[in-house]
C-alpha cells in the first residue's frame, strides 16, 4: 500500500521515495528510469512484465504528462493485462484500492511533472 504522494515524494511501507517508482507485488525498484522520460515503453517496463500482472497502473505525474507509448497499449493488450493511466494521486488511489481488493497489480509512478 501507499500511505502518501505529494509532488515529488511517496511513501511505501514507511519509506520515503523522491524518484520514480515502479511497484510489484513485494518488488520495488527506484529510481525508475524510461527511455524517453514522459513515453512509457516495453521495455521500461521489463521489471514488472515479467510477473504477469492482471493490471498496470501508470502514474502519469502531477498534471499527467507521462503516457504509455502505442507499442506498450498494444502489448499489454496481446498478453491481456489491463492498463489504466491516471495522473499519480488518482493512480495511487486506484491502486491501493485494487490491491485491498487482493486484485495482482504492477504500477509505476511518475512523482513530478
């Protein structure tokens, strides 16, 4: 779960982030790079796909400035993950909501713009 995300900073299990994160299951990884910074791709994902997850969420930022490239959606939807793209306080919402509902989510957040 997600205890706090103000601009520039979350806290995960009483740590404190200041760089991107990328969330799944008990795996942590941050600070979590992209290719091309606000185009979210395959493989800046490769820490998390690799899992299976049932869902994605991605964080797009404060104003929601980061996306998923094409590429990503399409692949995503080939191995039948679902993806939902919110600016990152309402994608940590969604988040901690569907992991309360036992659902297997993988995420990553953009902290900033």
């Amino acid at each position: 779960m997600i205890e706090q995300y103000s601009f520039g900073r979350m806290t995960i299990q009483g740590r404190v982030f200041t760089d991107d994160v990328l969330i799944c299951r008990e795996k942590l990884v941050s600070p979590w790079w992209r290719k091309q910074g606000h185009v979210v791709q395959v493989q800046d994902l490769d820490a998390i796909l690799g899992h299976k997850p049932e869902l994605v969420i991605l964080g797009q930022g404060q104003p929601g400035q980061m996306k998923a490239s094409r590429e990503l959606q399409e692949h995503l939807q080939a191995l039948g993950i679902e993806l939902i793209q919110k600016p990152t306080q309402e994608a940590v919402e969604v988040f901690n909501r569907r992991v309360e509902k036992g659902e297997d989510v993988c995420a990553g957040f953009h902290l900033t713009c």
